[in-house]
C-alpha cells in the first residue's frame, strides 16, 4: 500500500504492507494518491506522539546501521541525541552514524530528525528545512501537552 499527505510545502509519501512494516518514507514535491495509515496523518497533524502499531523493515537488521536506527527509535518524541551520543550508545563513530542517518529510508519512523550535530542541525535530506520543521513540531505538540524535560541540543 502508498500514499502520501501533506506536512507543510512536501508530502510524505509513505509504502507500507499489511503488517504495518514500512519499507520507505520520503518527502516529496507532489502527492501521492492511496491511503496513509492514520498514525502518520495525526502524527503530521501534531495530535499524537507515537506511530504505532507502524514498524520499520529497519528494525529487524542486524548490522551496525541496523543497531544505530534501534537506538534512535528510541530518542523520545521531542528530544534530541548528537551523532557522537548514538555513536557512544552502540559502540561506533559519530560518521557512522551520520550514514546510516543518510541512508534511513523510513524517517520519521526511525526519527533521523531527532539526531542532531554538537554545533546545530546536522543534515537532512532532502532539505534541512524539513528537520527544523519536524523538530518545531514536536516541541509545540510537548509544550501543549505538557510534557516537559526535553533536552534538545538546538541552536
């Protein structure tokens, strides 16, 4: 199943199969028709935190990549870890981490947004604005539902 909706200027073009397993997201210029799944549509709209029961086809490898995108689904919705902090949690560089970041082919899902430089953003493909945006989103959804404790490494 694909589809995309709308966050701001892009769609998030999102194909997924019937056991919720996400094999891509990505941001794009023009919609895509075909339903999303629910979590995704609230989760753009700021009124839920979590994309469950959605999975990443990510989650189940084994490789290094594969330890470095666990460790990430695991920054709580709002926060932000460094590259270098990921890095230290699975025994790896911080360019590592950078790859497999690059090569993440479900952000938001594995939430590479939430992975930042130790001097600013970082990188995002296809455009840094959208990380910004994502991250400017989250903060909002937490202030508003009160969550506090947020350690994010903005500047």
């Amino acid at each position: 199943m694909e589809g995309s909706a709308r966050f701001g200027l892009w769609f998030v073009y999102i194909r997924w199969d019937s056991d919720n397993v996400v094999s891509r997201i990505r941001f794009v210029r023009q919609g895509v028709s075909g339903p999303v799944p629910l979590s995704l549509s609230q989760y753009l709209a700021g009124k839920t935190t979590t994309l469950s029961p959605l999975s990443s086809l990510h989650e189940q490898d084994d490789t290094v990549f594969g330890r470095i995108y666990r460790e990430v689904k695991t920054i709580p919705y709002g926060e932000t870890r460094t590259y270098k902090e990921i890095a230290e949690s699975v025994g790896t560089g911080a360019r590592v981490v950078g790859m497999a970041m690059k090569r993440n082919l479900t952000p938001i899902l594995i939430p590479c947004h939430r992975v930042v430089s130790t001097g600013g953003l970082g990188g995002y493909t296809p455009d840094i604005s959208i990380k910004q945006d994502l991250l400017n989103l989250e903060e909002r959804v937490r202030k508003r539902m009160g969550i506090t404790n947020s350690s994010l490494h903005l500047s």
